[in-house]
C-alpha cells in the first residue's frame, strides 16, 4: 500500500499545475481584479497568470516536489514565458542587497568557524556563569544571544550551542530524558537560536525579511536601527525564556558543574593563532561598520564583501571554498521569492489583496486585535507552508499593502511574520531543529520539548506587544 508521505509529492505537483492552468486559461478574471490591475498599469490576464504561477510555487513548496530553489527558479522562467515579464526584471532579485549580504556573511562566518574563533568565544563566555543550573541556563541563554549577530546560519550556531549544552547535561549528571537536561538543551535553543530575530544579521531570515521590504525601508534599517526596535522584544524573551525553562524544566535536584569542567572547556583551545587573530580582527570591524552602516553611509552588503575578500587574501579561506561555503541554492531561491513584492506590485495583485482582505481588518478597528489576528495566521500557515523564507516573503507580500494603511509599517509587519515563523509544533516545521536535537545523542525525545513551542509563542506575542509604544516612537507605526 502506498504511504500518504509518498503520494504527498506527486499530488502537489499536479494540484499546483492544475491551479495555473486554471487561473491562466480557464477561470473569470474578477471584475475587481481588473481594475486593480488596469490601475497599475497592466491587465486582468496578467495578474491572473501571475496569481496561478504564485499558487503553483506555493503549492510546490508545500508537498516538496523539487527542492526550494528549483520551483523559485521555475516561478521565474513562467514569469518569463507566459507573463512576458523583461527578463532583467523577473530576474532582478538577484541584484538586491540582501543577495550579496547573505553571500559575504556567510564567507566571513565560514573564516570565523574554520579558525575556532567562534566556539572561543562561546566557551570563553560560558565559564563566567555559576555551574549550576540556574548559572547554565542564564549562560546559554545570553551567550547564545551575544553569538546570535556573529553568524547568519542558525544551524551553525544551534549545533555549537546544542554541543555546549550536551556537555554540560553530561557533567552536571543529568541522566536522559530528565528535567534538567530538558532544560539545558532548551536553554541552548533559545539562546543561540531564537535569538536571532533581534538582529539584523542574526539568520537567512533576517536576510530574506530585508530583502523583501520596499527599498524605501530597508535603506534606513542599520544594524543598530534593526536592534534598538527589537530590544524591548529582546528583553521580554530573555527574563522569559529563563523563568519559562524553570517552570517547565527545572530538576527536583540540583547538581553542580564543577568549575575545572568549565575552565577546561575553553582553555583547550590554547593561544590564538595568526589566522584566529586576523579572523577576529575582520569579524570586529566588520560589526563596528554594521553598527554604524547609515552614518558611515556603507551599505551592509559592501562590508560583508569587503571581509569577504580579506578573508580569502590572508588565506584563511582558499578560492576552492567558495563553492561549498555559500548556500548558492539558497540565492538562487531567495533570488525568485525576493522579487515576488515587485512582481505583485506590478501587477496590481498587492492592490486587489489590500481591497479584499483590507475591509476585514478595518472593521476589528484595534491595533493589538489586528496583530493578535496576524500571529494566528501565521501560526497556522505554517503548518502548511513548510519553507521558513516562504512563509515570510508570501505572507509579507500579501499583509505588508493591507495593513500599511493602519499605519503599521512593512518593517513591523515581516517582523511579525519572521518572530512567530520559527514555531516547532511538528517535527516538519524545523529542519534545523532535527538537526539540533539529534545533537543529544537520543537523550530526550521532541514530543517532551513542543511544550517549550508553546512558551515560545506566548512570549513572543508578549515581546510583540509590549513593543508597540516604542515602534510608534521610532514611526514604525
């Protein structure tokens, strides 16, 4: 008998086919769509076929037929073929800024991994904290936020803090499946993991969320722009994560980590070498141009570059690597999706949304219902639409028009979207979280830890809330 998980493929690939062909050659076009389309200057057909070529891709990425960046690749080549869309402008994704930041952070993250900079630092933090508990959880959880800005691959980070967080539990004797080692890895999630949406290099997320935004916006979100928005959130999660780790986690006993386990940790590493020494040096003025992007006037992507060629000058990464350290199916996917804003905008699709759905959120007529009403929806998308950077850029190009008219900017509206996206209800919404969990060495099981999902969404709609009156400051809202 043929499993559902096998027919899941072969039924979204045929039902997305369906759906395009549907809306290109057989479907009425909506009045309202007409006009919509006529006031941006195209026609009904074109954004019908624009809207069935978009739920052909959406309906591809949810089954898996092809791998993320095949079916953003086939969106585009449709967009070329049936939509005539000018090549250079289906195509111009890939000359947004965002494009080049993901390719030359990723480089400078790779020169900092390879030299052992990173997991010095992490060590080097952990020995500070109290070995206990307590200490261990507090550790993991700032100095994961402190690495968070340092590397955008959160599966980077997650296995070095999952790593951290395996020998602790060893050390302080937490046996498998208890409390405490439930916690210390929670704790090592949270911490180097989610995180990451605090800052603007934080993850391909982040990227994604600020290549998706109109130009207008992201010009004038620095890393330090990014951070101050996001440390009213930032601060609810951390005091929450902890006291949400102890509610759920904490063990009956607790033992100690004794401090020569911790010193030996990081005094492994011995004393820097010139090309851990040059790593750092890159790395630290690399984040005091981010820092200072728009007084500089340097754009984030032109530093990440220019560490990039230092990296590969000083030989700490050789010509070879650059085909291996770049997720380049990563940018070829993001090189699609990050266009889509454009592509709808063209055509008058974002219009015909906003005049849709826009009349819905009037009548709610509350700030915090409507964000309330947002999170929910994107809750419950993702159990549907599995890619992360999906959900984001689709949600983000259909939401952003509709609620820009209650004031609440494009900014705020990705932020949303990309802080409640990170969910792990289900073991097929987190790739990156099987891979973190398989780091404890079949300890502790998932189902054990989808209550700490929960925690998570609840204080995130807190962190989002409780941001408001500071994003009405910045004119955010």
């Amino acid at each position: 008998m043929v499993s559902v998980h096998r027919l899941k493929k072969p039924i979204s690939g045929i039902t997305g086919v369906v759906i395009c062909l549907l809306f290109i050659y057989i479907l009425k076009i909506p009045t309202s769509m007409e006009v919509a389309a006529i006031e941006a200057g195209s026609n009904g057909h074109v954004a019908m076929s624009v809207l069935g070529i978009t739920l052909l891709s959406i309906s591809w990425w949810i089954g898996g037929l092809v791998p993320d960046w095949l079916t953003s690749l086939v969106m585009m080549i449709l967009w070329v073929i049936v939509v005539n869309i000018p090549f250079p402008v289906a195509f111009s994704g890939f000359g947004v800024s965002s494009v080049w930041l993901i390719v030359g952070a990723f480089c400078l993250a790779a020169a900092i991994t390879k030299t052992g900079l990173f997991e010095r630092i992490a060590y080097l933090l952990i020995r500070i904290f109290s070995p206990t508990f307590s200490g261990q959880v507090l550790a993991l959880l700032l100095v994961g936020t402190i690495c968070s800005p340092l590397i955008p691959s959160v599966t980077v980070k997650a296995v070095l803090g999952v790593a951290i967080a395996y020998n602790i539990s060893n050390v302080m004797g937490y046996e498998a499946e208890s409390p405490g080692r439930y916690g210390i890895f929670m704790a090592s999630w949270f911490g180097f993991s989610l995180t990451a949406s605090a800052f603007k290099t934080g993850s391909i997320q982040g990227y994604t969320l600020l290549g998706a935004l109109p130009e207008e916006v992201s010009s004038n979100l620095s890393f330090l722009n990014w951070f101050v928005a996001m440390i009213p959130w930032l601060i609810i999660f951390l005091i929450a994560s902890y006291f949400a780790i102890h509610f759920l986690y904490k063990p009956k006993k607790e033992p100690t980590l004794k401090g020569k386990n911790i010193i030996q940790y990081s005094d492994k590493f011995g004393k820097m070498d010139r090309e851990e020494k040059i790593a750092a040096l890159i790395l630290s003025s690399t984040v005091v141009l981010w820092i200072f992007e728009t007084k500089l006037n340097i754009n984030a992507s032109i530093t990440a570059l220019i560490a990039t060629f230092f990296c590969f000058f000083f030989g700490i990464l050789e010509s070879k690597e650059i085909s291996t350290i770049v997720p380049w199916d990563l940018v070829i996917f993001l090189g699609g999706l990050l266009n889509l804003g454009n592509i709808f905008a063209m055509v008058g699709l974002d219009i015909w949304f906003q005049n849709i759905i826009g009349p819905f959120f009037a009548n709610l007529n509350n700030l915090y219902i409507i964000i309330l009403f947002v999170v929910i929806a994107v809750i419950l998308i993702r159990f549907v639409i599995v890619s992360q950077n999906a959900t984001i850029i689709v949600l983000l190009t259909i939401l952003s028009p509709i609620l820009r008219p209650f004031g609440i900017s494009p900014f705020i509206t990705g932020m949303i979207i990309y802080t409640v996206q990170a969910s792990w209800f289900v073991p097929y919404q987190s790739p990156v979280y099987l891979v973190v969990l398989v780091g404890m060495n079949n300890t502790i099981n998932f189902k054990n830890t989808v209550k700490a999902c929960f925690a998570y969404e609840i204080i995130n709609i807190i962190g989002i809330l409780a941001s408001i009156p500071l994003w009405k400051m910045l004119g955010y809202m």
